[in-house]
C-alpha cells in the first residue's frame, strides 16, 4: 500500500497545477463533439466489430462520470463524495447521453437518435460511477493508512 500512497500523492501535486474543472470541461466537448459533430472523425472509416459504437458510448460516458467525480473530489479538498451524491452524477451524465441523442434527430445532421445509444450512455455513466466507488475507498484507505503511520511517528 506504500506505492499506492505515494501515487496518490503524486496525483495530487500534479493536480496543483490543473484548475480544477478544467478536466471535466475538455472531456464533456469532447464528447459533445463526438456525439453531436456531422462527421467527427472525417470520412475515416474503421473497420469494428458488430456494436463498437455502443461499447464506444459506454466508454466516453464513463469516463465522463469518473473525471466528473474526480474533479468535484478535488473541489471538496479531496473530501469523499457521498452515494447520493455520486448517483445524482450517475443519472445527470445518463441524462445528457439522452439529450444528446434527441439534439442529433432535432438537428437534423446525418445522424439519428438510437435508443440502444442512450441505453450504453447510461450503462457507461454507471460504471464510471462503479469504478468512482472503487477509486474512492482504495483512496480513502491509502489515506487512513497514512494518517495510522503519522499518528505512530508522532508516538
């Protein structure tokens, strides 16, 4: 558990130096432009397995949860955020995956609206808010242990 201590330090100097939404803010244009764009990668055309573009959904709004609750953490002072809290940002990240999907049928671009889209945005939200619970107790605990040396030390 030292090297995870140290990382998580590590993390937080680096952090020092990046205002603290900034992260949320460059991932949700990303995936506003992704979801929302024309043609967002051009006319490239990548040849994937039947589906990638769910497990692509899933995987952006995930991520967008994650640096969402990441970056509240940081806001709070690398405080916990609490279960309700994380599962308003669960639902409000779902919620723009659906908004996104109805703005590209109003809009009228090349694009449709996709149920089965909205189904893998909101699954997407639910694990980055799984993956937040898990990040949040090993951070939680690489700090208690840390506090347990400190108090050792000082005896």
């Amino acid at each position: 558990m030292k090297e995870m201590s140290s990382a998580v330090e590590r993390l937080r100097r680096v952090c020092r130096y990046i205002p603290v939404w900034m992260p949320s803010v460059i991932v949700l244009a990303a995936v506003l432009w992704l979801t929302l764009a024309p043609h967002p990668v051009g006319d490239m055309d990548v040849p994937l397995f039947e589906g990638a573009d769910k497990v692509v959904h899933a995987a952006m709004f995930m991520v967008l949860c994650f640096v969402i609750l990441f970056d509240l953490m940081r806001a709070r002072r690398w405080t916990q955020v609490s279960l309700p809290v994380i599962s308003a940002i669960v639902f409000g990240v779902g919620l723009i995956g659906v908004v996104t999907e109805v703005l590209q049928d109003v809009m009228g671009m090349d694009r449709a609206m996709e149920i089965l889209d909205m189904g893998a945005d909101f699954i997407g939200a639910v694990f980055g808010g799984v993956i937040w619970i898990i990040y949040q107790s090993l951070h939680l605990f690489a700090d208690r242990e840390r506090e347990d040396k400190t108090k050792i030390n000082s005896e």
